[in-house]
C-alpha cells in the first residue's frame, strides 16, 4: 500500500480499526500469481503472532482455503470510515475533490485449524463478539449440532507478520483547511464522514 510519511498510522491505530471493523477482504495469490479474494469476519486477537492474530472461517465449498497449504502470506484489508472531501470547503484556490480515509493491510500466513474444538472455539469467539455475552451462543443448537456445522467450514487463525495503516485526512492540507474539512463532516449526515471528522480531530484538525 502507497502510505506517504505524514499519512503513516500506528500499531494501535491498527488494532483499533481492525476490532471496530472486522468485516474485511482476505486475499491469497495461487502459483501463478493469480489472487483469490474472500469477503468475511475476521477478528484481530492480541495473541497468537508478533502483532496480534486474525481469526474467522470460510465455507469449506470456497476453493480459497487450499491456498494456504502453500505458505505465503496472504493480505487482509480492513477499511474504517472514510468520506469524500469536496474542494469547496478550502480556502479559495485551485484544488481538487479527493477521499479521506482510514485503513490497514495485515499480512500473515494462515493455519488451517483442524481440530473440532479448535474450530468450534473460533466459532464460539465470532458469535460472541457479535451477539454480547448475553447473546446466541453455539449452546442454542441441538447436541451435536455445531460439531456437524463444523464440516461445512474451514476454521483459520493468521498470525500477523506486518501491518501497514493508513490515516489519510488532510494531513497535507494547513490547519485552515483540515478544520474546515473537519467541520463540514461533523455537520454531515453519513455516520461514515462524522466518524471520519473523529479521526481528524484525532490527528490535530
């Protein structure tokens, strides 16, 4: 990913935009160099690698998973808020529209996860992250039940090897303009500018 300098997150920005956005692409090359792409859960956990882990699953009928036999990294993207930026809002001038946004690539190679309780143990975390502690657990399903589900899935954890964020909001504008940014996207009504705007605001706007 293209990251200039004043556009450069931090580890901790990544394992936040990870937990709050755990909907994400998981991308692994074939041996042609042909990518395979799977959209999906994936949940950032603090053990399991140098920076933290990656847990989710795939339908086993996804031809995505034999890919991991072959032990080279995969991607996951992960996007947070991000909100068009109209070059109105700046001071007068020639300027352009452009995006701000925020979002993390974490590279790793995944573990296939054979074992049923370790499966059902990844299943477990993923509706309890979702559903609350109060929620649907896999307790709800008939005995037996979930250790039969388990054969229609691939369970996996990605011990993460590099992380790359990204915080792109006007970093390279003056302060004039990233508080006009800022403002314009408090004021909006998409949930993704103002949570773009909280992000600015963040990093100094």
């Amino acid at each position: 990913m293209y990251v200039p300098k004043h556009f450069e997150g931090a580890e901790s920005d990544a394992r936040e935009i990870m937990a709050a956005h755990s909907w994400a692409l998981l991308t692994t090359t074939d041996a042609e160099g042909a990518p395979l792409t799977t959209h999906l859960s994936l949940l950032w956990r603090a053990e399991g690698g140098p920076q933290g882990s990656l847990i989710g699953h795939m339908a086993r009928a996804n031809p995505h998973w034999r890919l991991f036999a072959r032990g080279t990294p995969s991607l996951a993207l992960f996007w947070g808020p991000h909100a068009y930026v109209s070059p109105t809002w700046y001071t007068p001038g020639a300027k352009v529209p452009t995006w701000n946004y925020v979002t993390v690539h974490a590279w790793g190679r995944v573990e296939i996860v054979n074992e049923t309780a370790g499966a059902l143990a990844i299943l477990a975390d993923l509706a309890r992250a979702y559903e609350g502690e109060a929620g649907w657990t896999l307790g709800a399903l008939p005995p037996g039940n979930a250790e039969a589900q388990t054969r229609g899935i691939v369970a996996f954890r990605m011990p993460i090897e590099r992380l790359e964020t990204k915080l792109k909001l006007s970093q390279n504008r003056d302060a004039g303009d990233r508080a006009r940014v800022a403002a314009k996207l408090e004021a909006s009504a998409d949930q993704d500018a103002r949570a773009t705007a909280r992000w600015m605001r963040r990093t100094g706007s």
